[in-house]
C-alpha cells in the first residue's frame, strides 16, 4: 500500500545518510560505557551504532524480516507484527545496538531508557532480562518485548492482539509500549504497511 521493500531500504538508509550528515564530522559523540565505542543519532530515527559506522541496509532488512517472523510465531497477525515493526523501525531503524543522539537515555530497537526500562526498573529491564547476556542482541531485545508484552497488561498487548488492521495495531504499539513524545505516528504507520508488503507473504 505504501513502498515495495526496495523503496522502504532506500528510505531508510537515506534517513541514516541524512542522520550522518545531520551530525557531521565534528558532533559531539556518546560514548558507550560497555563499548567505549561513539554513537551518534539524529532526530527520532536513524543515527550511528556503538561501532560508529551506520547499519548496513541488508542488516536492515534481515533485522526486520527476524523481528515480523518473531512475532508472527508468536500468535500476532501479519498486520499487528507490521504494526510493531513500523514503530521499531521508527524508533531505531531496527539496530538493536543503537544509542540516542546527544547522550539521551534510548538504547536499543525499541528505544528503553537508560535509567529505566533499559537496566533500572525492578523487575522490568533489558539488562536484568538478559542475566549477563548481550543486551545488544536483537533476539535478546525481541524477547524482552515479548516478555513486557505477557507480563505487563498496561503495554497493551490485549489492544495490539484486537487491532484489526496495520493502521490500529502501530498506533496499539505506539501508545501502549513505546509511549513516544513526538511519536511521527505517520511514519510508523508507512514503515509498518513497507514492511507488510515486503514480509507477510
């Protein structure tokens, strides 16, 4: 409905492109304590790894293809897996590696905070999850919003699994589990239906 899967690779590795130059050689980086690696990210999508090189488009893909198989498997239809990689692909361009520009407290696909969901909340963090593993893998991170998502009613799986369409399941996801600011629900919604065309098959 919206791009083929071509079109989706070419937005988004021309949002990092832009991210790249947005940044500049001269911005200011993060430097990661687990890496010591710089990361730089620019506006709410896109942006450098810890390994300070951008995600090459084929990871890209074979992220988004794993991540709306995932949840597929999981018992999701093709359009609420959609909905969720709309949003993942708007959050992180689906680096699971990624950490948000100018030192703020997103890390990974989805974006947790730092100093929160991402390694402080009791009971509810990646870095508790992942029990000394890799916080950076994406199956790890995959898991862990699997593991929100059965455990915590208030991140809105029942919405998610009752939204009938692509359009109703982003917005789920987004309102829900990621709780964005200046959420860009259109993007989300585009990246989601890219995503559906290239993988539901």
């Amino acid at each position: 409905m919206f791009r083929s899967g071509k079109a989706r690779i070419a937005i988004l590795t021309a949002t990092l492109a832009g991210a790249l130059t947005l940044a500049g050689t001269t911005a200011p980086a993060q430097a990661s304590p687990q890496t010591g690696a710089a990361t730089v990210k620019a506006g709410s999508h896109g942006g450098m790894s810890p390994n300070n090189s951008p995600i090459a488009p084929s990871v890209i893909t074979q992220n988004e293809q794993a991540a709306f198989n995932y949840f597929v498997a999981k018992g999701l239809t093709a359009q609420q897996s959609a909905g969720i990689i709309g949003n993942l692909d708007q959050e992180s361009g689906m680096d699971p590696t990624i950490w948000e520009y100018g030192g703020g407290p997103g890390r990974g696909i989805a974006q947790w905070s730092a100093g929160g969901r991402w390694d402080t909340d009791p009971g509810d963090n990646v870095a508790e999850f992942a029990a000394g593993g890799n916080v950076y893998d994406l199956t790890l991170q995959l898991n862990f919003i699997w593991f929100e998502l059965t455990s915590f009613p208030g991140y809105g799986l029942g919405d998610l699994q009752a939204a009938g369409t692509i359009d109703d399941a982003v917005l789920a996801f987004q309102n829900k589990y990621e709780i964005c600011g200046a959420c860009n629900s259109t993007n989300r919604i585009n990246f989601a239906y890219a995503a559906y065309n290239a993988y539901a098959g």
